[in-house]
C-alpha cells in the first residue's frame, strides 16, 4: 500500500520522457506546463507549444503522452498529465 502511494506523489510531481528528461508538471487555467530540459506547453484543446521554439499537437493513449512538435516529439511512455482533458486521449 506505501509503494502505491508514493508511486502516485512521484508521478504526480514528474513526468519522464523515453531519452530520460524530466519534466515537472503544474496545472494552469490554460492546460499543463512540463518544466524541464525546455518548458512544453499543453493546451486544453490538445495544442502544444515549447516556449521560444516550435508548436504543434499532443494527444495520449494506453502507451502514454505524445507531444508533436514541428518534426520532433516528444514521448512520455506510460505517463499521462495530471490534468489531461478526455478529448486529448485516443
């Protein structure tokens, strides 16, 4: 029961993509912010943006978060924001 919960604050608190960066996650009127290596913005209508670079999309499904951003993503394996809109999931 103890692994559970600390397994959910952990998550709760990052989000690690497949290369290793992590990404802290704080949930705004807008949708999410990921800081990290670079800050992604998430956007409630699934838009995504990076700060000072590129935007796109972003979209999860049972295999995680997958952001779209000009001809780079992102991916997030088996994590999904705190704050993830249902229209965002396939």
């Amino acid at each position: 029961m103890l692994t559970a919960a600390l397994f959910t604050l952990v998550s709760a608190a990052a989000m690690t993509t497949d290369n290793g960066s992590v990404y802290s996650q704080k949930a705004n009127a807008s949708g999410t912010v990921l800081s990290g290596p670079d800050t992604i913005y998430l956007g409630k209508n699934c838009d995504a943006l990076v700060k000072d670079g590129p935007s796109g999309s972003w979209s999860f499904n049972a295999n995680g978060t997958f952001v779209f951003l000009g001809r780079a993503t992102v991916f997030f394996p088996g994590q999904v924001p705190d704050a993830a809109p249902a229209a965002c999931g396939d």
